[in-house]
C-alpha cells in the first residue's frame, strides 16, 4: 500500500506542502503577477467565457430539464439523502406506492418505476411474450395515475437488463417507451438499467428508444476494483452509444457506481479514494447524473456501508452545494488553453481488462468475452465556465503519479474547486501536481483582483 499523501510544488524552485487524505483536494494559491503580455490577451479578458447555467431551465428542476444534477442512488431514505447533498429520490425495487407518496407529500424528487410485472427470463414458464395494443394501454394506464404529479422527474423502465440482440424484448422497450410518451403531458426523460458488459454497440439500439442512457459501472463487483480507468470507458460508450443513435435532445449519460460489498479486509482506508476517483472520472468523461447501486443497507455491506455513503455524500454536496460543480460540468465549455503532462507514474498506453462473468443472463457471449483495451491511467480536463476555468485532473493508476500544469496567463490566481483554499501560483515554469493512487486534483482559476 502507498503512503496517503497529496503534495502540491512548483518545478522551479521545487516547494511542497504534504497533505492528508485519499483523494486530493487540491488548492493552488492566489497568483503572484508575472510581467504583463502584450502579446496576450489579458487574465480578465482570458478568464471572461460568458458561459453561464441557462437562465431559461428552472432552478428547482432536474438536469435535463432543470438546472440540477441528479444524484441519487436506489432504494434510500429521501430524507436523509437530500439533506446530504443528495438532489433526488432514486428508483425503489417491490411495491413503490408508499414510497412515492411520501416524496410527493414532502415535495421530494423522485425517479418513479413504469412497467408491468413481467418476466424475460430464459426457462421461466411464464416468460413473456409482448402484445403490444394491451401493453401500450396498461403502460398508459400506469403513466395516466402518475402524470400530474411533478415530483415525478424522470420514467425507469421495468424490468431492467433488456437484451438488445431479442427481438421480443426490442419490441417491449419500444412499445413501452412509445407509450410512455403518449401518456406523459409533460414529456419527462425515460431511463432504462443496463448492465455492466454493454458498450457502444449493444446499447445503441437502447439509446433509440430512452432518454436516459445508463450502465452498471459497479467497478470492485465487477472486477475492475485495479482497472478503475474502466469508469471513463463505460462513460464513454454511453456517449458513443447517443451520438450514433441520434438521441433526442437533451438525452443523459448516466454513471451508475456501487454501493453494494465490503471490500477485503484492510482495503477500508481505500474506499474514499475510490469513490472520489470514480465520481469524478465519471463526470470528467461526461457524465450527466449520477445514480449509485444502492443506499439499502444490504448485508453485503454491513460492515463498510456508513464509508462508502460519507464518500458520496462528500461529493454531492461539492457538485450540488455552494462550490456547485455541477453546473461547470453540465454547462461549462470544454477548452484547451491549460497543458497537463504527465512526469511519472501515469501510462497514457496503458489497458483495462473488459468483460467477465458480471450479469451474464443479460449479457451477451461477445460482450462477456474476457478482452483488454488501451485506455491513459489518467484523465485531465480543462472546463470554462463564468469568469473562471477549472482544470480537474484524475489518476486512475494504482500507484501515485505527478504531473506538471502550465497554461494561465499572467495575473491569474487559483484556489482549490473542492474547498476554496488560496494558493500562491509559481512565478515562473510549471505547477508539479502528485497525485495519490486514486487521487483527484481540482482547480479554479480566474483573473487576480
């Protein structure tokens, strides 16, 4: 195991400050002015992207018809997760009647279930087969009790795990979706629950058909707990998949992270590095949501439940409170000006293994089938958004990594995205960040008052 250490120096002259914790909560200080540019546009004119949240989206409603993001997780108590961080009450398993009551009596967001209670599953008796005009009239009959409550945010689709490769349960989704449509006067997004396998290709037939595209990205189950680059993956086949499916517009890429196993014994100081990592490589790769599996208390993790939910909620009240990340993320501009390069530790050709035996009802043979592909240990992205550019950077390698950033003009300063902390820039040559197994680094850069 590593030491747990973030350091934060200039490369000229090499200065450091130690700092504890899993994930790095970076701060970069309060810039000291370089001679001016006159070459250069100035920091206030460079810092000045007239990117904004638009004013025309509700500021109450949820992204993509609001200005919040949805994080969220199934089967918890919306009490508890909205007042940490949480901004709605995700979908709940069995009978969802009382707990949909009591999110519209308290007001609360809420993903509600739309589907009859049916069955694909290969060998069972009763499996069904879809009579589309009866389907279409009991979805709309489901959707017509529920449609003027607007506490109603988004439509999950049951049963989950459809296979795009049977034509029966191609002819379900599409009935059911089309249905919904009809029924909904408010015309709210539809999500159905992939498994972890899918990629681009079997789940753009999906993204045809739903609003919401979304994956299991359930890393430690799946067994990719040291192939953690496998989040920008599964991101990446979301978006892949509503790109070349020409989704509607405003369609989601969902990221779907875990809550579900205590992890070997010794590896409970990881988990908030893990869960930090995955979050914001999750929304670095594009990300629109988030929605964890899942807040129930299972006895699978007993033991280690109340750390994997302080993690999470750590990071959704950093996206959702008054450093609101949210926003740069769904609405910020994606830019090119700030340089990351890697010194050591990171592997910009290094590869994740895909596959495995995870959900293998509904996964199929090629999607199952043990493989590697190249993907960076890391991930930087530089995001322009008010009068600010954030720069985030993630290191998916498991050991520690050190990169240098350079790129913000004169008369700049920085302070830490996570926390607001004032730094000092360097005057000169490039900012060294090490980053920890796992470690995120986030920066907020703006003009020097």
């Amino acid at each position: 195991m590593h030491p747990i250490r973030t350091v934060i120096s200039w490369k000229y002259p090499p200065f450091r400050v130690p700092h504890l914790g899993l994930c790095l909560l970076l701060a970069v200080l309060p810039g000291c002015r370089r001679a001016e540019n006159p070459g250069k546009p100035s920091a206030a004119a460079f810092y000045e992207s007239g990117i904004e949240t638009p004013a025309d989206l509700p500021a109450d409603g949820i992204f993509p018809n609001g200005r919040k993001l949805a994080f969220m997780g199934y089967s918890g108590d919306p009490a508890r997760d909205l007042a940490n961080g949480f901004t709605v009450a995700g979908p709940v398993y069995g009978d969802q009647t009382p707990y949909l009551e009591k999110c519209f009596a308290n007001g609360w967001p809420v993903v509600a279930h739309i589907g009859p209670k049916i069955t694909f599953k290969d060998g069972d008796p009763n499996k069904y087969k879809p009579d589309p005009p009866a389907l279409r009239e009991e979805v709309k009959r489901q959707v017509a009790a529920l449609a003027a409550r607007r506490q109603i945010i988004w439509w999950a689709i049951h049963p989950e795990e459809l296979r795009p490769w049977r034509k029966d349960e191609m002819l379900y989704l599409e009935t059911v979706s089309a249905a919904i449509r009809e029924a909904d006067p408010l015309d709210r997004p539809v999500y159905l629950y992939n498994p972890n396998n899918r990629d681009a290709g079997s789940l753009t037939p999906i993204a045809k058909l739903v609003d919401v595209v979304g994956k299991g990205c359930y890393v430690n189950l799946s067994g990719k707990k040291r192939d953690r680059a496998w989040v920008r993956w599964s991101i990446e086949q979301e978006r892949g998949a509503i790109a070349a499916a020409g989704s509607r517009k405003g369609s989601v890429a969902l990221l779907l992270p875990e809550l579900c196993k205590d992890p070997e014994p010794g590896e409970e100081r990881e988990i908030r590095a893990w869960v930090r990592h995955d979050i914001y490589l999750g929304m670095a790769s594009g990300a629109q949501g988030v929605n964890i599996w899942s807040l129930f208390k299972r006895a699978e993790v007993r033991k280690t439940w109340q750390l994997w939910y302080d993690a999470y909620t750590e990071c959704a009240k950093e996206l959702n409170g008054d450093r609101a990340l949210a926003q740069v993320f769904l609405f910020g501009k994606p830019s090119k000006d700030f340089k990351v390069a890697p010194v050591s530790g990171a592997d910009p050709g290094s590869a994740i293994r895909l596959g495995g035996a995870m959900e293998p009802e509904t996964s199929s043979a090629a999607e199952s089938k043990e493989r590697t592909v190249a993907t960076p240990s890391w991930t930087a992205v530089e995001i322009a958004y008010q009068n600010s550019r954030y720069v985030f950077v993630i290191n998916s390698a498991n050991g520690p990594a050190a990169f240098d950033l350079t790129g913000w003009p004169p008369g700049s300063s920085a302070v830490s995205a996570f926390d607001g902390k004032p730094q000092t820039l360097p005057p000169q040559g490039a900012l060294r960040i090490d980053l920890p197994p796992y470690g995120v680094a986030a920066l907020r850069f703006a003009a020097d008052n």
